[in-house]
C-alpha cells in the first residue's frame, strides 16, 4: 500500500512539472464549458421553455455537471498507456515488484485529484461570473447514488482505456489512432458528455443504456438531477457494476495475451 | 543451489509484418498482413554460478538484449526452460523482481522532469527497502559513483554520462543478487566508463552479485570477466574462459622486433605478414605454428636489437568470431 502512495506522491510532482501545459488545458476546458453554456442558454432564452423535460435550470446544471463529472471520471492519465507499450517505457514498470494496473490507477488517482481541485475551483469562477441558475442536490440517498455511480464509472472508464491501449502489443503502429477514436469518438458521443442522451430516439436509448458508455457521464449527472431514481437508480447501478466486473475480467484477459505476444522492441 | 541462471533449450521467436511501401502498401499490410518469424536465439543453452561474472558477447543482432529480456521476464519465450534463482522468469514474481535488476545501457527508469532523487524514493517503496538499508545502499552508490551533486538536479538537464550512472544507483538500491548489464558503458568517455567498470567489478565482488554482462566495448569484457558466452546468429559458438577463446580462434601470434640497423623490408616479408614498421619498430604476423621457427630465423637472419612473441589482440580475434569464421571452426 504505501508503495502506491509514493505513486500517488510522485504522480502529483510530475503534473506540476508541466505548469503551463496544465494550465493551458484548464483554459481550453473552461472555454469549452462557456461555449457550451452559451449554446444551451441561447436555446432557451425563453425562461418558461421545457425541451426533453429539461428547463433552463437543469440543462445548465447539465453542462456544468459534465465539468465536474468529466474531470473526474474522463480525465486519465492511463491514457499514456498506449505510448508507454509502444516506447517501450512498460519495461521499466514490468521489471518492478509492483502491478502494473495499480501503478496506473494510482496515477489516474493523482492527476483526478488534481484536477478535481482545479474543477472545483473554474466552477466557482464559472457559477460567479455565469450566474446560471443551479440545481442543488439535498437529498442524500441521490446523492449516495450518485457518488457510487462516479466511482462505477471511473472503474469502467480505466478498463476500457487499457483495453484500447492494448492495441500496440499487436500493431505498434495503430496504438494512437484506434485510441483516438475510441475516446474521443465513441466516449465523447455516447457517454453524453457532448449532448443528454435523453434527447435521442428511444430505440436507440434502451440500445445505449444496455452499452456501458451512458454510465461514464450521462447516467451520474442524471442521477444527480434526480430524474433518475428508485428502481432505475439501482437497476442503472446494476448495470454499471456488470459493466465494471466484466470489463475488468475481459481486460485482465486481453493484457495477459497482449503480455506474452508482447516483443519488448524499441530498446 | 549453486546455478543462479540455467538456460535450457531457450528458443525466441519474433513475429513481424512486413510492410510494402507505399498508401495502397499500407492498406494491403492492413488487410492481409504478411508475416515473418524472425528467430533472433535458436536453441541456446547455458548455465551460470552464484557470483560469476559472465560476459556475453557477439556481433549486433546476435541475440544478446534478447536473452536478457527472457531472462528479466520480458519476453515470453517461445520453446525452452528459464530459470533464475529457481524461478520462471516470466511469473515475474514480486519476490523474484526484488533480486534481480536489468540495466541497458539506452533505458530510462528515471522520471524525466524530476529530480533523480524522487526516483530513488519511488524504488524504495516499490521495492519495500528498509529506511536503514535504503540509506546505506545509497550513501555506497553515490559515493562510488560519485554523484553527490546530480541527485536534486532534474534528470532532463543531464549529461548522458551523468545519467547512467544515476541509472544504476537507480537499478541497485534494492542490492540485487543478479545484474543483468546490457552495454552498460555505451556513449560514455574514457574515465566515465573506468568508473562504471571499477565499480561493476567491486559491486561483484562485495555483494557476490551474479551478473551477465554484453557489451561492443572489448575493455569492459577483458577487464571484467574471465568466462565469457559468444553468440551469433542466436547460437552460442563459444562457452568458456576468455583466455581458451583466444588460444583457440587465434590462428597467429604477433612478432615485435627492434631493428639495430634499416634493412630492406621486402626480406621481412618472407617470414610473416608486416603489419607496421616503424623504424627501428617492426610488427609481424605469423601463424602460430610457426611463431618459434619465425623467431630462431629473424633472430638468425637480421640485425635485430630486442624480440617479444604476442598473442594476438583479444579484439582481432573477436573480430575474427564475429566475421564468421569461428563458426567453420567450431563445427569441427
Ligand atoms: N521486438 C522485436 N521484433 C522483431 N525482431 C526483433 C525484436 N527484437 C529483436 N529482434 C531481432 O532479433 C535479433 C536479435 O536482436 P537482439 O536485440 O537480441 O540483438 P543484440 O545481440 O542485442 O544486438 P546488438 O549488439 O545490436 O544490441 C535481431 O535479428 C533483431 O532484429
Ligand atoms: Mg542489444
């Protein structure tokens, strides 16, 4: 255990080694939350509006939601998986009494940490500046759901990532783009964290619901909401705890492949 | 048990796509790859003792960095018995990991934009080094490599020498009992490398450390090892004392002779190979059957001041292993 507290210490040096760059970010995600806001707010400029079931009030507790929830389940620094097994830098990890899946949890730990603190802080500044009407969460059995379902998510999300980075153990040279397309595409689009997936059709709704995607962002931020509750609250839980068992079996499954068809090039 | 690393029947093989140049190359690759084996060792054996300093030697391409990645647990081999301390590398059991460490001599293990001595700390941790044990190990290794002053600079800022030798502090904090060095000494100057070698040689001696050591550099393998493994081609043409290498690959010996007075080198050439002259300095080549004939003739026939017959040097005789000839021999 306290090896993977120095993993956490060390992680946490490491972001702040690259200030500027970390800051940069932060500006592109703020700019991306105003734009966003902007849309929405544009939408329903008509105060006495309701679209999908969403009010002035809620849909920008959605777009500030997925600020929050975004930086806490999608922001990962398993992401360098992928270039770490294509450099050849895994060897280092590999030749160490420690798991190499821990290693990287804790690093996704860290840097979660990290930007959780920066989250909280843009969304004062946002809430000051944006004065947008917010909807408070009280009641604590959705709020209890609602951190499960992050911490669900933040499971999935891991494994999913380690699966697509996988990809280098094959085909070295596909690692970045199968990655790109994975999270960028897919997660971005069907986690909900560019559009409520309630606005879609409801064939393609209960095909989604079935995928773990919603559960990354959509389904924690509804609950949050509280349009998701009682009965669906734990049947969506169930549903993520599925996801998180199984991905994380099938992910165990394709790294011990990937391991042994693994050829320790570029060094 | 005395065997700290046993190689049975060790065969490797790599698998690679070839790849056509070329867009429409790049999509026929896609969808119908064409595979290649490479077999980079062909069915190598050995064992080493406890406390033996092996060095391992070949052309590049041999096989050596794959031989010690099989042997760290990197790579899955494809036929044969691994076994390390009594274990099977590739487990890469924690226990098994905490004895043994792979250098190479291209590798980082240091955090890039951090200071060196972070990395330390991170080891101790991941390696669960005692506080005390963990001071002592690196009072020793920073002083014997003397890098005092580097450990709080950030590692990007260092010299590529700098840095090796920060790497090994990095891969022998946890005082392993194998060392597996894989050119350890590439890209250093002169005294840099000295000091690596003086230290690879007492690291030896003081914690009877295993260590199997490939490297281009001939000083290092000469300096260090008395029994050395040659590889080619991923097999081992020769298995034994440095010393029976060169007896039994060296085909001449080296005649030096101090001329007392300038004669006509032409005369010279009838008894060996001139290699040099420098006058009054004149180097010789001759079989080394006839090294003691050779000798008794220039002795007889020339005004020669001083003698000395030579072995050939240890990197000729090398060169003559890599370029091939040695395998002729060692079929015999
Ligand atoms: N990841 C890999 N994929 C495909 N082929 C490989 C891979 N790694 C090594 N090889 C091949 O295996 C053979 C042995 O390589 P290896 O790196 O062990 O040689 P070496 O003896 O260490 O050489 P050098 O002295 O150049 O370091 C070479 O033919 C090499 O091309
Ligand atoms: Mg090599």
């Amino acid at each position: 255990m306290k090896k993977y507290l120095s993993v956490f210490k060390i992680s946490f040096a490491q972001e702040f080694a690259y200030r500027l760059n970390f800051i940069m970010w932060r500006v592109r995600n703020v700019m991306q939350i105003i734009l966003v806001f902007f849309l929405w707010d544009t939408v329903f400029s008509n105060p006495g509006r309701v679209l999908f079931g969403y009010d002035r009030a809620k849909i920008l507790t959605y777009v500030f939601g997925i600020m929050i929830v975004k930086s806490l389940v999608l922001s990962a620094r398993a992401a360098d998986v992928a270039g770490d097994i294509y450099r050849g830098d895994i060897m280092n990890h590999l030749l160490k009494p420690m798991s190499y899946f821990k290693f990287w949890f804790t690093r996704d730990i860290s840097s979660k940490a990290l930007n959780l603190l920066f989250a909280v802080g843009e969304f004062a500044f946002l809430f000051i500046i944006l004065r947008p009407p917010f909807f408070l969460q009280t009641d604590l059995l959705a709020l209890f759901g609602f951190f499960l379902s992050i911490a669900l998510a933040i499971f999935i999300y891991f494994n999913l990532l380690f699966m697509t980075s996988s990809i280098p153990f094959w085909a070295p040279e596909l690692g970045w783009g199968s990655h790109f397309l994975i999270t960028a595409i897919v997660i971005e689009f069907l986690s909900g964290s560019l559009f409520p997936i309630d606005i879609l059709p409801l064939t393609i709704q209960k095909i989604l619901f079935i995928s773990p995607f919603p559960y990354l962002i959509f389904f924690p931020i509804q609950v949050y909401l509280g349009r998701i509750s009682g009965s669906v609250l734990l049947g969506g839980l169930a549903i993520s705890l599925f996801w998180a068992i199984t991905l994380w079996l099938v992910m165990n499954f394709i790294w011990n492949k990937g391991l042994r068809a693994y050829q320790a090039s570029g060094r | 048990m005395d065997k700290a690393i046993l190689v049975d029947h060790l065969v490797k093989n790599f698998e690679v796509t070839e790849k056509t140049p070329g867009l429409m190359g790049a999509f026929s690759t896609l969808l119908s790859p064409k595979k290649k084996v490479v077999r980079a060792l062909k069915d190598i054996s050995f064992s080493v003792s406890k406390g033996e300093l092996v060095g391992f030697i070949g052309p590049n391409g041999a096989g050596k960095t794959t031989t010690l990645k099989v042997l760290s647990g990197l790579l899955y081999p494809t036929a044969g018995i691994t076994q390390v301390l009594g274990f099977d590398p590739w487990e890469r059991r924690p226990e098994y990991l905490k004895r043994i460490s792979l250098v190479m001599g291209q590798k980082n293990q240091l955090w890039w934009d951090l200071p060196a001595i972070e990395t330390f700390e991170l080891n101790r941790a991941i390696y669960e080094i005692p506080k005390k044990v963990y001071k002592e190990s690196l009072d020793e290794l920073v002083t014997l490599l003397e890098v005092e002053k580097l450990l709080n600079i950030q590692v990007r800022r260092l010299s590529l020498g700098q840095r090796m030798r920060l790497e090994l502090v990095a891969a022998l904090l946890h005082q392993p009992e194998i060392l597996f060095l894989d050119e350890p000494t590439i890209g250093l100057d002169l005294v840099a490398q000295e000091k690596i070698r003086n230290f690879i040689y007492d690291y030896n001696r003081k914690h009877s450390a295993t260590i199997l050591l490939t490297s281009h550099n001939m000083d290092d393998v000469i300096d260090l090892a008395r029994r050395v493994i040659v590889i080619d081609d991923g097999r081992i043409i020769f298995d034994g004392i440095l010393d029976e290498l060169i007896a039994r690959f060296a085909k001449e010996k080296i005649i030096k002779l101090t001329l007392t007075k300038e004669i006509d080198t032409k005369e010279l050439e009838k008894i060996g190979k001139v290699k040099s002259i420098q006058f009054p300095e004149v180097i010789l080549r001759v079989p080394r059957s006839a090294a003691a004939v050779a000798a008794s003739e220039l002795l007889q026939s020339f005004p020669v001041g001083d003698l000395t017959i030579e072995e050939e040097d240890i990197e000729d005789v090398i060169r003559v292993v890599f370029r091939g000839e040695a395998k002729k021999l060692s079929r015999k």
